[in-house]
C-alpha cells in the first residue's frame, strides 16, 4: 500500500472517529414533568400549571441559566401556543438529584381548535438555541412530551360580556397573541351568576404616568371585594375570591372596576401622542370561574 493510500485512510478515519464523538447521544441531565389542576379546560380559561424538573443525580453544573420551553401542539403535531419561561430556580443554581418545582397560570388563548392537545416542554440557551438532553419522551429535536389537555369550547366558562367603561380591543403590532383593553375610570362587567364560590382573575398592568401607582377597587353592586395597589408598568394577576353571598340571588351579576386616577395621551406633553381616550389601567385578562 503506497504512502499516499494510507495517508488518505488515515483522515478518513480520524473523520469518522470525529463524526462518532460528535453525534455520541449526551446523557440527560434533569427530567421534566407537569401537573394540571384540571385537564379539560375551555377556550380563554385559566389553567394552573405545575412544572417540575428532577435534576439526574450524576448532572454536572449548568453552564448558563437556560430557559424553558413549553408547546402546546394539536394531534398533527402542529404548534398552537407557547409558554416559554424562565423557570422559578435559575438552571446554574440547580444541583444533582434537586427537584425544582413551581406554578403558573397560563390562559388557555381563543384558538380554532376543539380537542385533545399534548404539552411539549425542554430546556434551551437564549444564546445559542442548544437544546438540552432530557430524560422522557423526546417527541424530536428534544421536545419532550409531558401531558395531554383536552380543550373544550368557550361556550363551557360562564357568560361574560364587557359593558360600559371598555375602550376596544388592541395588540401590538405583529403580534395578535397578545391582547388587552384599557378602561375608562370605571369599567363593568357583566357575568351569568355561578351561584358557587368563584375567582376572578384580573390580569393588569398600570400606565407609567404615575409613579405612585394605582388605587384598584374591585365592586359587586356598592361592595367592595377586593382593593389593591398597582405600581407602575408592572404586570401582575390578582386572583379575588368571590363568596356565594357577595354574588348574591341575582341570575346576572355587575361587577365594577374603579380606577382611583385616569390619564389622557394627548394631554400628556411627553408622550407625543393624538390620542384622546380617557384611559385607566390595561387588561390582558378578566375571567370569572367557579372555584376548583
């Protein structure tokens, strides 16, 4: 065999050898997991979800704080929504053998799709888009499937009609996932009587232009069921129980919510703006459920 024949076989085995060490399957280092609090769930509805990861017991240090990755995919496998996050722990904290564990609701968003539907989750670097190698049921290019979750029409959650006080409907600009309404002082709404105890979930943020925040009352008729404070450009969800007295006998229900200090773009000098609407707060999400 001449000089140049085994120099040839040489490479191509130091590339194969490359190749092997390459694609060698990496062990996973945490397994991933969630728990429902209800898993049929209508369209719009609040869903709490419990995410959890158990930490393999040989898992060497997280080299950056990964984020995690959540898809909500219909039988075809196609994406219909996501809730990526950072988790409760940040990844570099997490230690071999840890179970970290935390909860999130997430609202099921309007999407034209009745049926069952599988939650895909994982682990991924916002720096590089690396996914990370997890132990489950790797449904490809490691997105592992942790549940199922039957959607059911919106007709199921209780009838709910903004009234007067709402200003229309708005998202931001190539981005109809997101959506909110901005109230005026007061804004009602108006809801079928569950008749049980309920939550009401007021999903908000408040506007910059004041600094000291925002006074909520939260009204059933004349009575007030929840008060809060709102600071500035902070998104938060407040969960506000309400009893089966303070829902009282009536088949509707009124409830209001008042706003302690309102603004106008156009009257703003800094904001630049045209805008004449009276504005309050910024809802993302007002739903009225029985309680689980």
């Amino acid at each position: 065999m001449n000089n140049t024949r085994i120099a040839v076989l040489a490479v191509a085995a130091l590339s194969l050898a490359s190749c092997a060490r390459k694609d060698a399957p990496e062990p996973p280092v945490a397994t991933p997991g969630v728990t429902l609090d209800h898993d049929r769930a209508p369209l719009g509805s609040p869903v709490e979800i419990t995410y959890r990861f158990e930490v393999a017991k040989d898992a060497p240090p997280f080299a950056e704080d990964y984020t995690v990755f959540v898809g909500v995919v219909d039988p075809d496998e196609e994406l219909m929504w996501t809730d990526d996050h950072v988790p409760a722990v940040p990844t570099k904290q997490w230690k071999p053998g840890q179970k970290v564990e935390y909860t999130r609701t997430v609202f099921v968003p309007i999407f034209p799709y009745i049926g069952e539907a599988s939650i895909h989750m994982g682990l991924y670097s916002t720096a590089t888009n690396k996914r990370l190698s997890l132990s489950g049921e790797d449904m490809g290019q490691r997105a592992y499937k942790v549940a199922k979750i039957q959607l059911l029409p919106q007709t199921e959650n209780v009838f709910t009609v903004f009234k007067e006080g709402w200003h229309s409907p708005e998202s931001p600009p190539n981005d109809t996932s997101v959506e909110w309404q901005w109230t005026k002082k007061e804004a009602t709404l108006g809801f079928k009587n569950p008749k049980k105890d309920s939550v009401f979930y007021l999903d908000v943020d408040a506007s910059m232009t004041f600094a000291e925040g925002q006074q909520i009352q939260v009204k059933i008729v004349d009575r007030v069921v929840s008060e809060f404070m709102l600071a500035p450009a902070q998104r938060s969800l407040h969960k506000i129980p309400l009893t089966t007295a303070q829902l009282g006998d009536a088949d509707l229900v009124d409830l209001r919510i008042v706003v302690d200090k309102t603004f106008v773009p156009a009257l703003l000098p800094a904001a630049g703006s045209k805008d004449p609407r009276e504005l309050g707060i910024r809802v993302f999400h007002a739903f009225i459920g029985p309680k689980q």
